[in-house]
C-alpha cells in the first residue's frame, strides 16, 4: 500500500509539473496575486536613487560649463595681459630707442657744439695755467708756495694777490708787476690772464687734477733742495711728471744756506748772485753742477734758465731762496715764458666748461659744498649741474657760487662774495643740495635743455672717469681695503699697489672719502677668511673717523695713513712681515720637516726615557720636534726629538750628511726603549701628514730645497697621504 501512495503521488507531482508547462507554452493569462506588495516600494526606491543620480549629473555637468566658461575667460584674460605686456613691452623698446636715439643726437650736437667752441679758441685769448708744486718732504715746497703768495699780498688793496678756494689766483697786473724786468730783457709781452698755482703741495695734488681723464696740471715747480740733490720723492715726482708729459722747472731752493750768502730781499737771482763773495759764487755753481750731473743721470738735460737756450728738450733750473724770496720773480718770469712760448694751443680760453672738484666741505652756515676748480668756460648761479657721486650720478642747483675777498682766507658764510656769474679760470666753492657723496677729481657739467642737452647725455658723461674705474678695478677675491680722498689718488694707489709693488698688493676692496665704521666692518671680513693679514686699511691722505678707530681696534683691523704713497707700501709690508712671522712660529708646531736617519751602531747613550742615540741624516732636515717613525716595523712611533748636539753645541736643525746626537721623548709611551722594540737596523722617518705638508707649503717653502721636496713626495707614499 505504502509503495502504491507514493506512486500516486509521484504521478500527481508530474501532473502538476505538466499543466505548468503547458501555461507556459500557451502563454497562460491567469493573474497571479501579489502577496505582500514588496515589488512597488523598491520601483519607488529605485525612482529617487535615479533622480539624485541624475540631479547629481546635472549639477557636475553645470559645475563643468561654468568651469570651462572660467578657464576660457582666464586664458583670454592671459592673452589679453600677454599681448598688453608684449605692447608695453615694445613700447617701452621704442621708447627706450627714442630715448637713446635722443641721447646719441644729443651727444653729437654737444660734441659738434664743444668742436666749434674749439675751433673758436685763440692764441690771443688764454686762460691762467694751472701750476702744481712738487718735490720731496722739506725742500721748501710750502714755504716757496707762501712766498709766491706773499710776494703780492702787502698792501690789501683790491686787485692783488687772491686767496681763491683751493687754488692762489694770481692777476695780470700783479703778474705783470713782479715778472716785468725780466720780460723787458727778454722783450716778452705777457699775454695771460693770470695764474692760478694750487694751494696743496706735493703729489696728491698733481694725481687729484684730472679732467675728463687727463691731467689739470699744465705746468709743474719741482723743488730740489740745492743742499741735499736729488731725493726719493724727487725721482718719484719726476716719473709722475713724464708719465703724464707735463712740462715742468725746477726750483733750486735754499741758496740761502750756501756759505756767507748775503741776503737780498726779492731780488732777481742774477742780480742777488752777481752781489756774492767769489766763494760763495763758487760753492752755488758746484752744487748746482752736482743737481746737474744727478738730473742727466735720470736721463734729464738741465742748465740754469738764462742759459737754456733749448727750452723743449732742457729743463731749465731757477735757483731761489723761500726764506728771503731770491729768485722767486725768476721762477714767475719762467712759468709765464713757457706757459706763453711753448703752451699757448694748450692753454687758448673755450667756453666748454671744464670744471673739477677739489674737495667736499661742511661748512657752517652753508652745508654741504664743494670746491672746484673752474679751468675752461663759465657757471652762473641756478644753474643745474650734474655731479659724479659715489650713488651714480646727481643733478643739483647752484644755490650760491662764492670766493674769498681779495686777499684774505675767510670760513663763514658773512665773508664769501656771492657771485651771478663766475669766468674761468678760478677756484670757487659751489652750494648745493645733495653733494655729500660728491667724487672729489671728477668733473661738473652743465644741464643746458635751451642748448639741447639731453640728461642721459651728461649724466653717462660725468660717470665716466668713475664708471671706468669700477669696471676696470677688477678687485681680487683677497686682498687689503684701499681708500683715497679723490678719484685721480684712488687711481693712483691702485696702479702704485698692483703695477709698481714688488711683490704686488691684492685689492680686495676701495672707498672714497674719510674712513667710517662700514669700511671697518668691509675690512674686518678677512678675518674671518682665515687671512689677518688682509685685515688692513691703506689710506692715502684721508682723515678717520673717531668710532672707525675704536671699532678697528675691537675687529683687530690695522689702518694705515700716510699722504705720501710709497710710505703706505712701506708700512704694509713692515705689517706683513710681522704678522707672517707671528703666523710662522704658530706653524712651527705643525709643520714637520721631512728627514731619513739611521742610527750609529755603537753610539746608543741612554736607552730609554729619553733614548739618546747618534744618527746620520740621509736625506732632508731634522729640527728639533720632529716626530720620528718605523714604518718597516708596523709604523711603530719612536717618539718627539727633543734636543740635538752636533759638535758639542746645541742646534735646533741638522742637515743631509750632519752626524748628531738626538734625545728622544715618547710621552705617549714612556716604555719605549732602545734594543726592545726597534734598533740601529731600522731607520727613523719624519712622520708627517697632510696637515703638516700645507702648513710646509704655505710657510716654509722657501726653506726646502728641491731634494727636500722629492723627500716629502716619497714620504707621502710612505704614509699613504693623499
């Protein structure tokens, strides 16, 4: 029965199974009712994810144009500011063409103006020539420039001798009136307007005188000491004078102190020499021959002026006497002659301004001024001047252009004469605002826009000297600090330093003007360069300022003065000396000298604590402190010598071939001993590092001969010292 329901059963299952495919084949359209209502909610669920997908989309999408609208307008934007710059940017070519194409018409129009303002000149109209005073210390030089002053400042009436700023201005007339009987001998009509002879003696003041590059100086006085010939700063000034082939006399002073000399106040020198004793006559000419035959020696012909008959190739000589005057109406009568025969295409009047700065002033009452030389042209007040500064280049008006009264030297505000208009030649003191950082030795142009001056023109112009220096000074990497009052002693110094130094001076930096504190601190950087030596200051002829001094002592900076070049060269080198020397004995303890000895059999002393031994040096040099070594016996260190006795004496060197006796010290291991850890087969070697070589190198090359040297590259395989 059990089997027979299951059979049943199965049939009924296949049954159902049947009808199910036959809905299936007939595509049955009984509804089958939802249970449960699950399917509608999830349609719904499904509907919002949908629309929050889509709305998302639709606000990336919109997010997206709007982004691509901002990239388009900021890349237009770009291209807008690109192509304004790339206008700007030709524009401003264009401008900047104009603008140098105005300055070179310009530039020609001034050049084409100064030519035919040079074309214009005359022998007939010349300026007062500048004259310079040179010679060595103590010749005379300042008290024969006040005799040339006081010869015509007696009487104080106006039109005499002039004290101008920076320069003695001699009139015409009074010219006239001291040089006129030996113009009649000579029938000589004066022709120049006066003479201006500057007030600062010696080379400073033929170096600062420049204008446009040249000299100002048109003819020099060299003063030789008939007493004493020809000295340092005599043959220093002569070589200055051909360098720049300026033409000059000389000033045979103190002939006064020839023996029993009668002075005769003022006198013309023939005549005062023609009232002398046959002795005293004498003793002159025999000094005189012996200055003579000293000039010819530095290749120079020289004879008394009335003598000379060859003023172009024979330097005439005019004795004098700055003590009496003798002979001074002989040396004005001189520069007139030749500044008149031999100078006169040099010296024709142009109205081109030439114009130099002497020297930058505080004064009270006035501020900032400067000094200048006026050689060429004229110069009113209000006008704008443009001025070479250590800031590049500065225009200022003239507020005010003064000089002294005649014949008196005055320093406040009240006494200067106030000038509209001032005519060269003639030394004046020039008011202005921001002149602080003048260049004194540079020119002063004037900024004439009514003439067609373009400012540019004149600017480049007035930087040129300054601008030259600069680029040409090169300075060195190590070096001093160099610093001169003015452009033409800065220029000075550094050709003196570089050119005629032996050995030659690095210039690691230079300043114009007074020393200050930066200057100090500039200098002070050498130090920390490892190099003492360099930390120094060479200033020629420039004041310091009191902190500059107090810090120079703090930085251990040593600054050096001197007015006289050579002198600074001098004190240098006694400082390098000193301080190579002090460097010297702190290498000693460094340094190894290199050497090879072997050790005397039968000549051991004492064996240990100290070893003393007798040695024969092979090679190089033993000293005194030199660590000896075994290399063959696993580099074993012998210990330091301490004392070396050759022939009974003590000595703090031997060298090849010397046979000594040497005591050895090992502080590091006082057992060391003779016959235990080495003996006379080993050889002792200097044992030396890499240390020790540079601090030979640097210091004690000198001492090591080429065998030496061989020696230290030996040992440096030795000890396997790179």
């Amino acid at each position: 029965e059990a089997a027979a329901a299951a059979e049943e059963e199965d049939e009924g299952a296949d049954d159902w199974e049947n009808v199910a495919d036959e809905w299936d084949a007939e595509g049955s359209d009984i509804e089958i009712p939802d249970i449960g209502g699950g399917d509608d909610e999830s349609d719904e669920d499904e509907d919002l994810v949908e629309k929050e997908r889509r709305k998302e989309e639709a606000e990336l999408k919109k997010k997206g144009i709007e982004k691509a609208k901002r990239d388009a307008a900021a890349e237009a934007r770009k291209k807008e500011i690109e192509a304004m710059e790339a206008q700007m940017a030709e524009e401003a070519d264009k401008a900047e063409r104009e603008a140098e194409m105005k300055k070179l018409e310009a530039r020609k129009r001034r050049m084409e103006r100064e030519a035919e303002e040079a074309a214009a000149r005359s022998t007939d109209d010349l300026r007062s020539p500048i004259c310079c005073i040179m010679g060595h210390v103590d010749t005379g030089k300042t008290k024969l420039l006040d005799k040339i002053r006081q010869t015509n400042v007696q009487s104080g009436e106006a039109g005499g001798i002039t004290q101008q700023i920076g320069a003695t201005y001699f009139p015409p007339e009074k010219l006239l009136e001291k040089t006129q009987k030996l113009n009649d001998d000579l029938g000589l009509v004066m022709k120049l307007p006066g003479l201006l002879v500057i007030d600062t003696p010696g080379h400073e003041a033929f170096s600062n005188l420049r204008s446009r590059g040249s000299s100002l100086c048109d003819i020099a006085i060299l003063v030789i000491d008939l007493m004493h010939g020809l000295e340092q700063q005599t043959i220093e000034s002569i070589e200055m004078l051909r360098k720049k082939k300026c033409p000059f006399v000389v000033a045979l002073n103190k002939v006064d102190r020839c023996y029993m000399w009668k002075e005769n106040e003022g006198l013309e020198f023939r005549d005062t020499l023609a009232l002398q004793e046959e002795a005293t006559q004498a003793e002159f000419r025999d000094r005189m021959m012996g200055v003579r035959t000293q000039l010819n020696e530095k290749g120079l012909n020289a004879e008394l002026y009335w003598e000379n008959t060859e003023l172009a190739s024979t330097v005439s000589m005019i004795p004098t006497s700055a003590h009496s005057g003798e002979g001074v109406n002989d040396l004005l009568h001189m520069i007139v002659r030749l500044t008149q025969e031999r100078m006169a295409q040099s010296l024709m009047y142009s109205n081109t301004l030439q114009c130099t700065i002497l020297e930058v002033k505080v004064i009270d009452g006035l501020g900032c001024t400067v000094d200048v030389i006026l050689v060429n042209g004229e110069m009113n007040a209000g006008d704008q001047l443009v001025v070479c500064t250590t800031n590049g280049p500065v225009v200022a008006q003239a507020r005010a252009l003064l000089t002294p009264p005649p014949n008196r030297e005055l320093r406040i505000k009240a006494q200067y004469i106030n000038h509209d208009n001032i005519k060269a030649a003639i030394g004046v003191k020039i008011c202005a605002q921001g002149l602080e950082h003048a260049v004194a030795g540079s020119p002063i142009m004037v900024y004439s826009p009514e003439k067609g001056d373009d400012l540019n023109d004149i600017k480049e112009e007035v930087m040129k000297d300054f601008s030259s220096l600069q680029t040409n000074l090169a300075t060195d990497a190590e070096g001093v600090f160099a610093q001169a009052s003015t452009l033409g002693a800065l220029e000075a110094l550094l050709e003196f330093l570089r050119n005629e130094c032996k050995p030659p001076i690095p210039v690691h930096a230079v300043a114009i003007g007074p020393i200050f504190k930066r200057d100090v601190m500039r200098a002070g950087l050498m130090h920390q360069k490892g190099l003492p030596q360099f930390a120094t200051i060479l200033a020629f002829d420039v004041p310091i300022d009191n902190d500059a001094v107090t810090l120079a002592e703090e930085l251990n900076v040593k600054i050096f003065t001197a007015d006289i070049i050579y002198h600074l060269f001098d004190q240098y080198t006694r400082h390098l000396a000193a301080t190579l020397e002090a460097e010297k004995e702190k290498a000693k303890e460094i340094a190894v000298f290199p050497s090879l000895c072997k050790i005397l059999p039968n000549h051991v002393f004492n064996q240990k604590d100290p070893i003393i031994v007798g040695v024969e040096v092979l090679e190089g040099i033993l000293k005194v402190g030199t660590p000896l070594c075994i290399p063959h016996n696993n580099f074993l260190q012998v210990g330091r010598v301490t004392s070396i006795e050759s022939n009974h004496q003590q000595v703090d060197r031997a060298k090849k071939g010397t046979q000594c006796a040497i005591s050895i010290v090992n502080d590091g291991n006082p057992n060391m001993m003779f016959g235990r850890q080495f003996t006379d087969e080993h050889p002792l070697y200097s044992e030396l590092n890499r240390t020790s070589i540079d601090s030979l190198k640097k210091y004690f090359k000198d001492d090591l001969t080429n065998a030496d040297w061989k020696l230290v590259v030996k040992l440096k395989t030795v000890f396997s010292i790179i």
